[in-house]
C-alpha cells in the first residue's frame, strides 16, 4: 500500500517536470506556472 502512494506521488512528479520542459520551449513561457509546476515536484 505505501509503495503504491509513493509510486504515484512519483508520477506527479515526472508530470509537472514534463509540462516544465515543454513550457520553456515557448518564446514567452509563463514563468509563474514553470515555478509552480517545479515547486509541485520537489
């Protein structure tokens, strides 16, 4: 069951790094949601 919750906190995590790294493709990338989306993964 704990390994469960952590597998999927983990998941979180490699999502919003994901929409980081497609975010700062953009010219002009909203740097607010970058920095909440980095927060969320740590």
């Amino acid at each position: 069951m704990k390994e469960e919750v952590v597998l999927r906190w983990l998941k979180k995590a490699e999502n919003d790094l994901k929409t980081v790294k497609h975010l700062l493709i953009l010219e002009d990338a909203p740097t607010d949601v970058i920095a909440f989306h980095c927060q969320q993964a740590v």
